[in-house]
C-alpha cells in the first residue's frame, strides 16, 4: 500500500517529513512525480485537480490536509466508493474561537476606525461602545468549530444564539435550527459569524435577503467560505448602512485580486484566510491512525457523510 500527497499550490516537504517522523516505513509519493497509481490507497489532499482520483483504482480514502472538506466534495468525477476524512484538530479549533473573539472584540471597540484615523493624524475618541454582555453573537454552523466558538465568546460574556440545519443541545449556545429557526434567529444578531460547511445548500447563503433580516447596524464575519457571500450584496447593505460593516478572512478567490472594491471599503476588514492555520505535525498522527485502521480494516475516524457535504 503507498500512500499519495497532492497539494499543489502548498508546500508539501512538511506533511512528507511528518508522515515519514510518524511511520519511517510508509511509502510516499508527492504528485506529479511519477509513480504507480495501482499502488495507491490512501491519498492527503488540499485543492487536488478535478478528476484526478478517477484514475487511481485502489484507492480506498482522501483525507483532507484541513478541516474543510468543500475542495474534495466537489469534484463531481470522485468515485463514489472512496471515502473521505476530515481534520478534526483541537488547536485548529482553539486558533479559530481566538481569532473570532478578537474580531469581534475589534468590531466592538472601533479598532479599524482609529487605525483609519492614524493614518489621518486624527485625535478623535468614539466615547460611546457596546460591551460583551450587551451584545449578542450569531453562529451560523455549530458544528466543532462553531460550537468552540460560541463557548469562548459565551466565557468573554457575550450572549451568544447558534443556528443549524438540525437540532442541536449546547450548553452556552442558545440554538434555532431549519428555516423557521432561521427567521427567528437573525432579526437578534448584532454580530453574525458565518462558521457553516460549503454545500449546495449554503452557497450564496450570506445575501441580501439574509442581510436585511438582521437588525440595522449589525455587523457580518466570515471565517467559513468565500462561496457562502454574495459579494455585491454585501456591498450594498454595507454601502446603504444597513450593515456596519465586516470582517473577511476567506474569498471565492484567493488571493484577493488587487482590482476588488474590497480592498477600498473601509467598513471592510480583510485578513488573508490565516482565522486558523493547520500545522502539519499536530495533525499527521490523527492521519495516520486512519491509515492504519485502513490496513487493519477499522472503522475509520472522521468520515465525512457525502450525501451532506461535512
């Protein structure tokens, strides 16, 4: 059995010495050099070319280098018997609930304003703020990201609301679920956090129709997709005052092409997809207990439930 990187566009000389520091013995090798596509099995991805894997006839499982798992799920030409598995990887999660509460903690004391002003040589305080437990957050996906995120923001003294496609108990997290949960949820949410999984369903989620259903003022991060915004949309509520602005860290392409009125908006604040980086070494081990289990024909970690996208 040899296992099968590709990750083009990435790096991939630390997964390889990771994967060889956790199992000396694994043969590995990194596309597109050449090597026998019979003896693959067990592939770690990141942006693989569409229809690749169709040609790799032993091929058992992809496993994403991330959490994400949107750039595997939408090659249409996957066979269907390939199984795919995600990272479910504990200081992933605690880099994206850090990052989420600095974002809004940054919305909430005006911290891009006042970097606007100094570049300006203006003195101006902005007297009045909101505090924690007068705001309520909205978690749009509380899955394992979203769900550490809400409690982190819940500790910080937010209110924090949750919604998802099914029911969910959490026990800081306030949770609607469905369409009618929906319209329950948004007309509450002064800040809402988009942490939802890429699927036919949520694409284009985060429109005007949407937009206007949150209280005027309200402000939007997205640290999910760059697919899940309606990018225009976005514009125009911002631009109407509906929206005070928003935080991006994640766009339909990527980098940011230099032209995007993005870059201008100064109601919009952009990082450069870094909410939360995987580390190669803290997340191989889990990759290889499924390598292994494939050998011993285990149940494997992580699935990923295809007919729902996550």
């Amino acid at each position: 059995m040899s296992f099968l990187i590709v990750s083009p566009g990435r790096d991939p000389q630390p997964w390889l010495e990771a994967l060889k520091n956790q199992h000396p013995g694994l043969n590995i090798y990194v596309y597109p050099e050449d090597h026998d596509k019979e003896e693959v099995e067990f592939a770690l991805a990141w942006n693989h070319p569409r229809g690749l894997f169709k040609n790799y006839p032993n091929l058992k499982v992809v496993a994403s280098m991330g959490a994400g798992v949107d750039h595997i799920t939408s090659d249409k030409e996957l066979p269907e018997n390939i199984k795919i598995t995600r990272v479910i990887d504990q200081q992933l999660t605690t880099d994206m609930s850090d990052f989420v509460l600095a974002l809004v903690m940054s919305h909430l004391r005006k911290l891009s304003s006042y970097k606007s002003q100094q570049t300006e040589k203006a003195w101006d305080r902005h007297n009045t703020y909101k505090r924690p437990k007068n705001t309520t957050v909205g978690i749009m996906g509380v899955g394992v990201l979203g769900t550490a995120v809400g409690e982190k923001l819940a500790k910080n003294g937010f209110n924090v609301l949750g919604w998802a496609k099914s029911d969910k108990d959490k026990k800081d997290i306030n949770t609607y679920c469905g369409e009618d949960g929906l319209e329950e949820f948004l007309p509450q949410v002064e800040v809402l956090v988009c942490l939802l999984p890429l699927t036919p369903a949520t694409e284009n989620i985060l429109n005007r129709e949407l937009f206007e259903k949150l209280p005027e003022g309200a402000y939007v991060i997205n640290v999910a997709r760059g697919e899940h915004l309606v990018e225009q949309d976005l514009l125009r509520m911002i631009g109407n005052g509906h929206l005070s602005g928003a935080a991006l860290d994640v766009f339909r392409e990527e980098p940011l092409p230099e032209e995007h009125p993005f870059w201008t908006n100064t109601q919009i604040l952009i990082t450069p997809h870094i909410a939360s980086v995987t580390k190669a070494s803290s997340v191989v081990p889990q990759i290889i207990e499924n390598y292994e289990r494939l050998q011993e024909e285990e149940p494997l970690k992580n699935v990923v439930e295809r007919d729902k996208g996550y």
